[in-house]
C-alpha cells in the first residue's frame, strides 16, 4: 500500500489525495505534525537515492534558518527536521522505501 507523508494543512497534500481518491489508489496518509516522524525513518530517506529532494529549499522555513543550520548533515540534520517537519518537502510517497516526492500526476501515474 502507498502512504503519503506530509502535513493536512497543504494545499499539495490536498491535492495528490484528492487525485489518488479519483484514480482508486489504495493509500493511507501519515500527518507529519500528527503522527509524528522518526528519526530512523527520516535518515533512510537521507540515504535514499531521494535525498536531495527530502528538504525543501524554497520554503519560508528553510528561509527562516542561520547559515549554518542550512549546512547541517548527518544525524544533526535528522534533527532539525524532527523540530521543523515544514522543511520536508510535501508530500512523500513510499512503499516500503520512497518513491517519489512532491505532487506530480504523470510519475505517480507511472507508479
């Protein structure tokens, strides 16, 4: 089964849940700020071959970071994004392992 990550409050969440309701994808959806995240999960997806998409770089809240929060790596990284889950980019698509991140019809379409 798919299980979206993200936040209730996105409109991007919003939308790629309205769309997999319309397609009749099975999925279920896990609320960052609800559900919570671990640290173990967050550093698989760090090591994922989508870790340069994880954070997200154009939010307000990266904006809102010091320099050298935005050069945190590793475990200190896992961290911050435990503190600040906006900065995970939204919404993130797994089974078993990510398989896509942010909303885009035709590559879930793929999937």
């Amino acid at each position: 089964m798919l299980t979206v990550y993200g936040i209730k409050q996105c409109d991007t969440c919003r939308k790629a849940l309205k769309w997999l309701e319309a397609q009749g994808i099975d999925h279920r959806f896990h609320d960052f700020r609800v559900d919570g995240l671990s640290a173990d999960l967050l550093q698989n997806w760090l090591g994922s071959p989508y870790a340069g998409k994880v954070v997200n770089r154009r939010s307000t809240t990266w904006r809102q970071l010091s320099d050298e929060q935005r050069q945190l790596e590793g475990a200190e990284l896992v961290e911050l994004l435990l503190e600040r889950p906006t900065l995970i980019k939204r919404p993130v698509f797994t089974r078993d392992e990510i398989v896509a991140i942010g909303f885009k019809p035709a590559e879930l379409a793929e999937l």
